[in-house]
C-alpha cells in the first residue's frame, strides 16, 4: 500500500449528490448503469457509468444519495462520457455496495 500525504488527500473531491436517473448501459463491456446525479449549485448536474447492477436495481436508485469523486477528468466509456466516480466497496463478484452518507444531507458536501 502506497501512503499519501495530507496533501494529497485534500485534491480528492468527494461529494454527496443524489441519483436522479438511472438507465441501462447496453454499450459497456461489463453490466452497468448510466446514472444522473445532483451534487447542488456549486458542483451540478454530472453523470456517470456505474458497475452496480448486481445489488441494485436501477429503479430503487432514484433519490438514493451518494458519494462519488468529482474531480476526475471526463472518461469516455463506449458511447458515453463520464464526468464522475461514484464510490463503493467491492466485494465479490463485483458486488458493489454504494457509499452513502448516514443520514440525508445537502447535495454537495464535501466529505472529508
């Protein structure tokens, strides 16, 4: 495991937003949705591609907070442009279980 400074983790952006779609990605390479998601006025609107489909249905995402990474560059993932990284923990089988905040909060925070 690589250590990084203060420093270092102060450049990762992550903030809370809340799922506003959730689609089908039938262009990905492995089972995904494409997400919408509001991080408030300072950050907006970002979408996403998000490997999440074997724990989640993509109807029970909406309105779902989440914390994701919005200082990435945009990534293009087949047919579509990646703005942000939701985060989550990988279990097995790509199993991915979102990070989510405890409690409801503003859209945008900053975690830290």
């Amino acid at each position: 495991m690589d250590l990084i400074n203060w420093q270092d983790f102060e450049k990762v952006e992550m903030r809370v937003g809340t799922i506003l779609e959730a689609n089908d990605f039938p262009g990905a390479r492995n089972p995904a949705y494409q997400l919408v998601i509001d991080f408030g006025p300072e950050i907006g609107i970002r979408k996403s591609s998000a490997q999440i489909t074997v724990l989640y249905a993509k109807e029970e995402l909406i309105g779902k907070q989440i914390i994701a990474v919005v200082n990435f560059p945009r990534k293009q993932i087949a047919t579509f442009m990646s703005e942000c990284l939701v985060l989550g923990a990988v279990g097995p089988n790509k199993s991915v279980t979102l990070l989510q905040p405890g409690l409801p909060v503003e859209n945008g925070l900053r975690v830290g």
